[in-house]
C-alpha cells in the first residue's frame, strides 16, 4: 500500500471531497489534522511542505509527491491509483477530459465561490445579501443543465468532477437548507451521490456536527477578541483624558506663575518707555560737576 498523509481538517469541503474519493478508490491515507483556529497550517514543519499554507495537502511518500488544492489532488490520485483499465474517473480523451476538467473548475469559480460569498456574512454573525443568493440559485440552475442529459455531471460515468461537485451540494445542503425541490435534474442527482458514494453520508454527518462545535469556538474567539479590541480602545481614551487634565493643570500653573513673576506695572524692563530708561538732560548736566 502506497504511503499518502493528508494533511486536512473535515470542517473544509474540499478536504471532504479527498477524503471521500479516497474511499472510492480505497486507498489508505493517514490522517494528520491540522487545527485552523490554533493556525496549525502556519507553523514552520507544514509550510516546509507547502508554502501556502493551504489544505487540503497530500503528501505522496512512495513519490515524494507534494500537491495540494482538492481538484489537483482528485486529478493526482485517479491517474496514480485509479483501474490501469479503466480511465472513466479522469479520461484520457481530450474532449472528455475537457468536459470533466470544465465541470471542476465550474464547482471551483462558481459554485463553491457563490456559496462561500452568501455565507461568509451568516458565519460571522450578520444576514446574507439577497443579490448573494440569487447568484446561488444561478449556479445550481446551471448544475441543473449539466445533469438534463446525462446521469452524472460530465455524461454517463461518474468522475473525478462528481465529487467534488457533490461535496460542495451537500455544503449547500447543510449550511443554507437550500431547497432543491425546483431543480429536478440536481434533486436526482443529489440523491444518487448519497446512495453510491462510499461513505458519503458518515463524511457529511461527522462534517456537520464538527462544522458545530467549530463555530461555537469561532463565534466564542471572535466575541473575545472583541472584548479585549474594547478594553484597549477604553484604556487608550482614559490615557487620553489623563493627559489632556496633566496637560491643562501645567498650563494653569504656569500661567499662574507668570502673574506672579509680572511687575506691578503691567511692564517689564524691556517694554518700559524711553523716558524712565534714560535721563533728561538737565539731570545729566547737573551730575556733571
């Protein structure tokens, strides 16, 4: 059996998606999850093995194979691990690969990204934009086209694209409780994964209760940081105030001192008049003798 860490944490779909290909093609992987919220993916040993910090990262020992984003690792694992007689994961024939290849960069640049742009404001507390959600309902209306006339989302066979399409479906599912209903061809389709993906539906279920307990430790480092965000800006303005009154009680007291360093006559040696610094000349005169 060929040595594959992963380096992943289950609460990311296209960690999921790996996984769940992994068991169709039954492969062994060991699992080495990496904790985001401890930033686990930037310390000093994995950025060794990628640079970008990203997960999934497969790291293919027998090969000394490093590859990560989820499609190119999908892609990596059906042409080395997939049936030497059978290339319907991944097709050698140019206009088949094409399909397949365009069905995943379609998951990558509209669906997945259409998801996470609705959501991105739900997962920090607020509402999701309504245009967000159109954009949605837009992307699984092209899914829908996809599957009017084939039975898997790139023809006949299912693929290396029905995964990860699939994963990011079932993200839709249990994030938004999106209504399938009005997409018949998707509806089937989503169906069909849950009955013949191996282990789809443990992946999914074990996803949505860890994805849980995530966003309480998210929502709770959030809230915290906000907190200690308030008390310093509390402190700064209380330093503020402090040295404002420092500043303005020096002012009174040197002000005060000046009054009572002032001449009587309102007037210093050197603003005094002609007349009291110099002599009139009959004084002079008469001091002469």
């Amino acid at each position: 059996m060929p040595r594959l860490d992963l380096y992943y944490n289950i609460i990311s779909p296209p960690c999921r998606v790996v996984l769940l290909f992994a068991k169709w093609l039954k492969l062994e992987l060991n699992l080495i999850e990496l904790d985001v919220l401890k930033r686990d993916h930037y310390k000093p040993e994995f950025l060794k093995l990628n640079p970008q910090h990203y997960i999934p990262t497969l790291v293919d020992a027998d090969g000394d194979v490093v590859v990560w984003e989820s499609s190119a690792i999908l892609i990596y694992l059906a042409e080395r691990y997939g049936a030497a007689d059978d290339d319907t994961l991944y097709p050698k024939d140019i206009a088949l690969r094409a399909k397949v290849n365009q069905r995943l960069f379609y998951d990558i640049g509209t669906l997945m990204r259409s998801v996470t742009t609705y959501y991105h404001p739900i997962l920090m507390g607020g509402e999701g934009k309504l245009e967000d959600f159109k954009k949605v309902q837009d992307a699984v209306g092209v899914l829908d086209s996809f599957l009017s006339a084939s039975r898997w989302t790139a023809g006949d066979h299912i693929t290396v694209a029905d995964f990860a399409i699939a994963v990011t479906v079932a993200a839709l599912d249990g994030l938004l409780n999106f209504d399938f209903s009005v997409y018949p061809n998707v509806h089937r389709w989503y169906e069909q994964c849950k009955r013949e993906l191996v282990g789809y539906t443990d992946i999914t279920k074990e996803a949505a209760q860890r994805t849980q307990a995530f966003l309480e430790r998210f929502r709770a480092m959030r809230a915290a940081d906000q907190q200690q965000l308030c008390e310093q800006q509390r402190t700064v303005r209380q330093k503020q105030k402090e040295d404002g009154t420092d500043q303005q009680q020096q002012q009174q007291q040197q002000h005060y001192t000046e009054l009572q360093t002032q001449p009587r006559s309102g007037r210093t040696r050197d603003t005094a008049p002609d007349y009291a610094r110099k002599p009139d000349e009959s004084t002079r005169m008469a001091t002469e003798d």
